[in-house]
C-alpha cells in the first residue's frame, strides 16, 4: 500500500472558511464514485485550523500552515492511483468539483509509506 498527500492551498478568490465547506463537501462527492469505491483504500482531509497555529508562530516555528489542507489517498500502487485519476467519472465529476475550492497550480504531491513508531 502507498499513500498519496496532496497538499492544497484554496483559490485565492474564496475565503477559508468557503474552502473548508466545498472541501468537505468534495469527501462526499468523491465516496460516490464507483472508480474511487473500486481502486482506494481509505481518503482522508487533514482540515488546517489557523487559528490552532498562532501559539506556534508566536514560539518561533517556521512555516507553519502553508497549506490550507491536506488529503491522503491510500491506494495499492501508483498505478492505481493514475488509474483512478483519470477515470473519465473522476475528470468529470471530481476534477471539476475540485476546481471549485482548490488552486489547481498550488497543489503539492508526495507518495511513500506510512511507518508508525510510535501510539498510545
């Protein structure tokens, strides 16, 4: 199993809190496409608090949210995931969507492996 972040930063004609709403409006859309039911394995969003992150400018950390949400796709290989992502449904239906709240130029990408060292 690979996992695939994308790192999204919202348009920059919408306020957060119109990013956040289609953002998770967008989990539902894409949970209904059967090219997403047939080839993931789990999707989740990372929903960024700004507000969460102050504390942590004011003590000095750098680049704190840079991005205004992140999602993770787990899927059995990249292949699969190019697959899934140019699905006609997906282009259709989940690209145009996204294009609504996402600025499709910001977006960043890193795939790898989840490896937990650590839980309680």
């Amino acid at each position: 199993m690979v996992r695939f972040s994308f790192f999204i930063k919202r348009r920059p004609d919408i306020t957060f809190e119109q990013f956040d709403e289609r953002w998770t409006n967008f989990a539902k859309i894409v949970q209904s496409l059967r090219c997403v039911q047939e080839h993931s394995i789990s999707y989740t969003q990372f929903h960024i608090k700004p507000d969460l992150g102050a504390p942590l400018v004011a003590a000095g950390f750098p680049n704190v949210n840079v991005f205004d949400g992140i999602a993770h796709i787990d899927v059995e290989s990249a292949d699969v995931l190019i697959k899934l992502m140019q699905d006609e449904e997906y282009l259709r239906v989940a690209n145009v969507n996204e294009q609504t709240f996402a600025d499709m130029t910001a977006i960043h990408t890193n795939i790898g492996v989840e490896e937990v060292h650590f839980q309680t």
